[in-house]
C-alpha cells in the first residue's frame, strides 16, 4: 500500500523568482522509513510542509493515503504525527501538562504521557517546567508529542539534533519499534549517520530537485570502489596497507601471499559511505 505519492511537485514562495521545488516524484510505502537527505535551502522543509498540510498553492499532485492533505480537514491531523526540528512547547508548562494539553486535542484516547516520558528519560522531569529543559530534553519532548495519539504517519525533521549517543540511540530504537508496529515515517535529516541506520530509502534532494534515490545500501555498492584493502605489518612493525581489485581476488597471488606470510592487522572491501554517495550524486556536500 502506497501511504504518500508525490508527482511533478513544484512550489514557489510569493516574490521568489527561483522555485523552491522543482518537478520532484517519489513514493513512500506503509511500514517504510523514507529518508529526505539535503543541504539547508534544498526544498526538504518546503515540501515536508506541503505534506503535512502547512502550505498551499503548489504544483502537480501530492496524495496522502489517496487524498490531498488538505482535502481531508481536520481528520488528517488524528493520524499524522510531526516532530520539528526546533522545539515550539509550552515554556511555563510542565512537560507532563503540556503533553496533556496536546492529549485533549484529539478525538481519540492517547497513550499515557508518563510512559512516553519515561521511554525518553524525561520522566523524573515530567514536573519540571519545559523552560528549564536543555535543548536535548526539548527535542525529545517534542519527538515523544509526534507519538502522543499514536499516528499512523509520522514526520521527523531532525530527531536526534541536539542529543547526545544516548538519547540518540533511544530515539532511533523507538523510531524502528514503530516501523515494527506497521507506521510509516518520514524523515527528514541531515544526518547521513541516522540516515544509514534508520531508513529504507532514502532521497538526497539539492535545489529543489532529487538527484537520487534507493535504499542506503544500494547507494553505496552502486559506487562502491571494487577493491580490497589489506592492512598488515612488516617486520619493522610498521603498518602496510595495499590495495586488491575484487574481481579474481581468490586467485590474486600477491593477495594470498599477503595473507599467508604477514601479520594482517585489517581486511575491508572499499565501500562508500553515504556521505560520498551523496557528494557524487548532487555535488554538494551536507555542510
């Protein structure tokens, strides 16, 4: 099942010359992670808003479970879930109360606040007013608001910003138990780390285009080097690296002799990383 279908999308803010999306297509199926991989100003937020229902007046056709997001009203926002990149709580508010403010917004039970809290460490917080919280404690409190009233469709722009290994992890295991749980998610980072962890497709976008997409794995033996590198020592101890072509390796006699008579320290196909991909794809980097 298709949840959102995207063709020849195009938008141009009022008084802009240049637009910000240009002709963009691509699908996201139920139970998928979908990546959308870009530098500042490609068009990700722009269309990430368009998506959610945010902003009108674009080109060509987005359809989110078969309608446009705007033609299902209200309803669409009992089933959508969005993270920001930047917090927008209730400063005065605790973190418990401003999660069961947002609770009673909904037509539909929510699932108990204290165990969100709990599943991102905030949960000796939870009477803590949000305008004490670090940064870190914001993005996580806005990223378990997204799960409140248990959406079938999420929107994660940047979930781990800000968040140190630990609370990162624990947003990206929550972020894979949903996919478990059937939802489908999208996200939008500029973190090719998260990207490589989380997603099964991803999209790099660059100035309002996408230049590609496939799944992370796909990108990188697609522009993988077909090579072998062997690091060893020699009997100065000093550390060797030599370079393999992959093809015919098993009958590579320089490989073998490598193997057989020195201390081999490391043995590593040459892959690209994400990071090369997208540099190759859009000739830009994420910085």
């Amino acid at each position: 099942m298709t949840v959102i279908e995207v063709d020849n999308l195009t938008f141009t803010y009022p008084g802009s010359a240049e637009p910000a999306v240009r002709g963009m297509d691509f699908a996201v199926g139920k139970g998928e992670i979908f990546g959308f991989l870009g530098p500042s100003g490609a068009g990700k937020s722009t269309t990430q808003k368009i998506l959610i229902g945010l902003l009108t007046g674009h080109g060509g056709t987005v359809s989110i479970w078969g309608k446009d997001p705007v033609a299902w009203g209200q309803d669409y926002y009992q089933r959508v879930g969005v993270s920001f990149e930047l917090p927008n709580h209730y400063q005065k508010l605790t973190a418990l109360e401003n999660l069961q403010f947002f609770a009673s917004l909904y037509d539909k039970s929510t699932l108990d606040p204290m165990d969100l809290l709990e599943s991102v460490g905030l949960a000796d917080d939870a009477n803590t007013r949000v305008g004490k919280f670090s940064k870190g404690m914001q993005m996580r409190l806005v990223f378990i608001r997204a799960l409140l009233h248990d959406p079938d469709l999420l929107f994660l722009d940047e979930p781990t910003s800000g968040l140190d290994p630990v609370n990162a992890r624990k947003v990206k295991d929550i972020v894979l138990s949903e996919k478990a749980r059937g939802k489908t998610i999208f996200l939008t980072t500029h973190d090719m780390a998260t990207a490589d962890q989380l997603c099964d497709r991803v999209a790099f976008v660059v100035d309002g285009r996408i230049a590609a997409l496939d799944s992370p794995r796909e990108l990188k033996v697609a522009r993988s080097q077909r090579e072998v590198r062997v690091e060893y020592r020699n009997e100065a101890d000093s550390l060797i690296s030599k370079d393999f072509p992959l093809n015919g390796l098993a009958g590579n006699p320089d490989f073998l002799a490598v193997l057989r008579t020195e201390r081999v320290e490391t043995l590593h196909s040459r892959e690209a990383s994400l990071d090369d991909v997208f540099v190759e794809a859009t000739g830009r980097s994420l910085t």
